[in-house]
C-alpha cells in the first residue's frame, strides 16, 4: 500500500485492485473517514478461496474496466484495474505543496495500458483521481466504484437526471443465499417512487430503507451533460460526501445498496449500511460484449462503453465536509473560481478549495 499526504487529507492506494485506502480527512476540528472497508478485510482466511480477487481488499473507491461482468473466464468480476496489481510510479511534488501518486496497472485492458493518478492540495478536502487508458482494441465499459458507510443512514441527491433502471435479474434470486426487494427490470422518473417486487412502491431518497436486501439500479445523465454531481448528506455520522465527475466519460450514476442481503462467505449477513455511489458508462455491468455493441440504452443515445484506441482519459473527483447543524438534502453542487459551493436544500452553503482546472482540457 503507497500513502499521499498533505495538510488536511491523507489516503492510502492499495497495490493490489488500486482501491483507495484509509481515506481521512481532518476539517473544521473534525476527522471524517467517509468510505467503506468491508469487515473482512485483513482476514484473509474469511474471504472464499474462488472469490474476485477485489473482494478481499474492498475499500473506499475502485477503477473498474469493464465494470461488472469481463466476457473473459480469466478476468474477475471488474476486471484488471479492480483485481490486478498496480505498481508505483512515482510521487510528483507541485509548487503549491499538491501530491500526485502516479501508478500504472500490470495488466493490459484489452491491451491497453492503464495509468493511475491521485492528487491531494493542501486544505482540499477532494481527492482527484485521474485514469488513462492507452491504446487497447475494441470498447470497454468503465466505472468508479466508490462508497461510503452511513449507519445512520444519509439523505441522497444528484445532478440532473433523466431517468432511472434497474437491470434485467436481481442481485439475489435464491432465498437461501439473500435477498433483492426492488422489482426487475424497471424504469421509473425518480428515485422518490421505484416499484417493489412485492407490489407498492419506496422512496430510496434516503439510504438505508429496509433491512437485510441486495439492490441495485443506474441513474442516467442527459447525453449532452458535460459534468455532474453526487451528494449524501449523513447526518447521524457527522459528514457530507460528494463527487463530480467528467459526464463526457461518466455518464451515469449506479446505486449498489448492499444492507445485509447477502448470506454466504464473506458477505454473511453483516456487510450492512454500504452504499456504493458508482460513476460509470455500462450497460448494467452486463460486460464488454453487451455493453460495447447496440443495445437498448446506446440506441436512444445513452453511452455505455468507451471507445478504446488513443488516450481515453477518465477524471472523477471525491470527497467530505463535517456536515453543518440542520443541513438535510444538498441541492447543488457548483464550481468556481478555484471552489466548490455545496448548496442545502434549507438555503444553507458550504464552500471549499476545488481545483478549477482538473475538468478542464
């Protein structure tokens, strides 16, 4: 594991899957750990021989390509960046104190080659992550896979959307393994009315909504976006996370809500609480083959997979504020002038350093 630090924000990136590690951040008196890391990591003997490589170290954020589902019977479960070995660069030191880790994937993405940067500045409270993707055939889906631990629950909000799906199957079919609750497939408007398989409908708005369930959906960016947003105010636990994304490469936002609805190793009923807020451009996860041809989604000119060949490169930033008393719903997100804005539904705005330029180009 390799650790950039700088006054105010530390993480850690795991060489193994490049997860984001032990990210903390220390403002306004306050030391937020807003990311998740599952309970078994660490205990190697716990987690199945046969499981993804990914599933052992998972934390934080991940890089996914594909996400989901590889096509490959030699590739996990999303893919290389999540489940391969990543080597460090080196550490580049900016005038203005900043810290870049540089890191490039030992295996190739449909033989492109991937690099890795995450930047801290002094009092940002962000972590900017920054992929490359070089050369490569074909198409590819991608993803980030961050998330957060809200036991006491959060209050979720984004960027403009234009609808919303869950996929073909639930997560969990089988009584005996868990559960999934969320009706599959459907389409719905927002996340205040989305239909149940048991009849009736739930107002996901606020996470967790019920115990022990396995779900999961995507919420899709208009096609002309060019940037977005992703909030959870967390009350109860003391924080605000947020992301924004480069909407060009990331075009939509998945919602893995994983609250006890897995009953086998490693998961065994406890992995509770988790939200995966997943910055992506898939077809569900359903692999390359799916997401990189025609499909019902791409014909109604929603992206789900990213042309290879070239230089794709991928920007996605995160990260938390100490959330201010009375603080319910962020309903906006905005940058300028060297700051992001994190505006309330109540009226009430917090801004913090942001770097400007790290969209731009």
């Amino acid at each position: 594991m390799y650790r950039v630090a700088v006054e105010g924000i530390s993480v850690g990136v795991t060489a193994r899957g490049g997860m984001l590690e032990g990210l903390t951040i220390e403002r306004g008196g306050r030391r937020l750990m807003p990311l998740h890391r599952a309970p078994w990591v660490g205990q190697p003997k716990e987690v199945p021989p046969d499981a993804a490589p990914h599933l052992g170290v998972l934390e934080g954020d991940f890089f996914c390509a594909p996400f989901g589902r590889s096509d490959d019977p030699d590739v996990a479960t999303h893919g290389w960046p999540a489940n391969g070995d990543w080597q460090r660069l080196g550490l580049d030191v900016g005038r203005d104190g900043s810290r870049t880790g540089r890191f490039e994937l030992a295996q190739t993405v449909a033989g492109a080659v991937l690099t890795k940067e995450v930047t801290l500045r002094p009092g940002h409270p962000v972590v900017y992550q920054r992929h490359a993707l070089l050369g490569g055939l074909g198409a590819t889906s991608i993803s980030h896979h961050a998330m957060i631990h809200v036991p006491g629950g959060a209050r979720l909000s984004f960027s403009p959307k234009d609808f919303g799906a869950t996929p073909a199957t639930p997560q969990e079919s089988d009584p005996a393994r868990g559960r999934s609750l969320l009706a599959y497939p459907q389409r719905f408007d927002d996340l205040a009315g989305v239909a149940l398989a048991s009849g009736g409908w739930q107002d996901l708005r606020g996470y967790p909504w019920a115990d022990g369930h396995e779900d999961f959906l995507t919420l899709f960016d208009p096609p002309e976006a060019t940037l977005g947003w992703s909030a959870a105010v967390a009350a109860a636990d003391g924080f605000v996370f947020f992301a924004v994304k480069d909407a060009r490469m990331l075009c939509q936002t998945s919602l893995w809500m994983s609250n006890g609805g897995r009953r086998y190793p490693p998961w065994s009923s406890r992995h509770r609480a988790v939200l995966g807020i997943e910055e992506g451009t898939t077809h569900f996860g359903d692999g390359p083959r799916v997401s990189a041809t025609a499909n019902a989604l791409s014909e109604h000119g929603y992206r789900t997979a990213i042309p290879l060949g070239g230089a794709v490169v991928v920007r996605y930033a995160l990260g938390a504020i100490p959330c201010p008393t009375g603080w319910r719903e962020v309903a906006a997100v905005t940058l300028a002038d060297g700051a992001a804005t994190l505006v309330d539904a109540g009226g009430g705005a917090v801004t913090v350093p942001f770097d400007s330029g790290f969209f731009g180009g």
